[in-house]
C-alpha cells in the first residue's frame, strides 16, 4: 500500500482501546496526518447491520457462525473502507480486526488457530497490520468497567455478559500473540489515566511516523 499504514486496537472488553483510538487520532490530526477510522464488527452499513446480530444477547450463535458473521463484517470493511484508505495513502485507525477473531474464536471459544487464520486472510484479501496494540487491563478491572459504561445496553451486551474465564481466555490468547509477534504487535499497559496510557500508545508507534 502505499503510504498508509494500519493500525488495530485491540484488547478485553472495558480495556479503554477505542478512547486511545480518539486520542491517537487527534494526535495524528495535530501533525497533520491523513487518517480514517474505523471499527469491527461495524464500518459499513452491511457491517453495522451485522454487529447489531453478534452484539444482541438474545442471540445465542454457534462458535463457527459467530466467526463467519465476523469474517463477513470484515471482509466488506476492508474492500470499503481499509484497502481503498491505504492505497490513498491515509492511516487507517481500526477498533479490533482480525486478531479479535484468534483472541475470542480461537482463544475463548475454541476454534483451532490455523482454522481463524485461513479465515481472516481470506476476509482480509492479505492485509496484515502495520501495528496492533493490545491494551492489557486486568480482567476484573476492565470487566467492571465494560458492564458499566454508557454504551453498554441491554441490546448490546452479549460479550459483557460472558463469564470472567471466557474474558480471561481472550486476555491470555492476546498475550500469546504478543509473545508470538514481538515485531508487530506491542502491548500497551492501560493501567493510568487515559492521557498516561496515551503517551504509552503514541511510544508504541511512533517508529511509524518519523
């Protein structure tokens, strides 16, 4: 691509990922730097239809149809918004991508790795991020504060509502990728205020931006 870069934000429900998406954002505003955002499941109007299914707790889908239902949200996102950004040289900020599917589909629910790798670069027509930032919260923390932020609803919270060991798979299969993928994927310590963990996240990728 050129010129653009690709950057996820990743992590456990309540982490503080999409805050630190807005406050990079500006950041990269301040400087000067073309940028889109956007978010998974969601970003396109087929996809936001598709997160209203994934979200609502009323809906109980089968491991391998909630990893489809990501994928195809995915798959539109980056032919709509993700590859046509890059190639016009603007930094793509995303709230979660594919990873989100080897930390929850994988980690959490079971499904094998390579399975949800064969699945996301397909979805993702070989789009690899340039940086993915796992924000590390502890669970119980960032449990609590997922379960009380205002966007959470009685219509969204299916992820909420899960166990404290299914969030805890999720953290721990993030940080195995991190362990897996030193070169690319950086672990943010989201303990702070937002402005502190913000200067961890602008650390974490400012080889990007020299």
């Amino acid at each position: 691509m050129s010129g653009g870069r690709l950057i996820t934000f990743e992590g456990v429900e309540g982490c503080g990922k999409s805050t630190q998406l807005l406050l990079l954002a500006r950041h990269l505003q301040r400087r000067g730097i073309a940028f889109v955002t956007t978010r998974e499941p969601g970003g396109t109007a087929l996809g936001e239809r598709v997160r209203e299914l994934l979200l609502d707790p009323r809906l109980v889908p089968a491991p391998a149809a909630e990893l489809f239902l990501f994928e195809a949200a995915r798959a539109q996102v980056v032919a709509e918004v993700v590859k046509p950004a890059l190639l016009a040289g603007s930094t793509v900020l995303s709230d979660r991508f594919a990873d989100s599917s080897l930390a929850y589909q994988g980690g959490a629910r079971g499904i094998p790795a390579a399975t949800v790798a064969r699945l996301n670069e397909l979805a993702c027509a070989g789009l690899v991020p340039d940086r993915t930032l796992v924000f590390d919260l502890d669970v119980e923390l960032a449990f609590g504060r997922a379960r009380r932020r205002p966007s959470t609803t009685a219509d969204n919270r299916r992820f909420e509502d899960e166990a404290t060991a299914f969030h805890q798979a999720v953290a721990e299969a993030y940080r195995d990728l991190a362990r897996r993928e030193p070169a690319r994927v950086a672990v943010v310590d989201a303990r702070g205020t937002p402005d502190e963990v913000h200067e961890r996240t602008k650390a974490a990728v400012a080889d990007l931006f020299p």
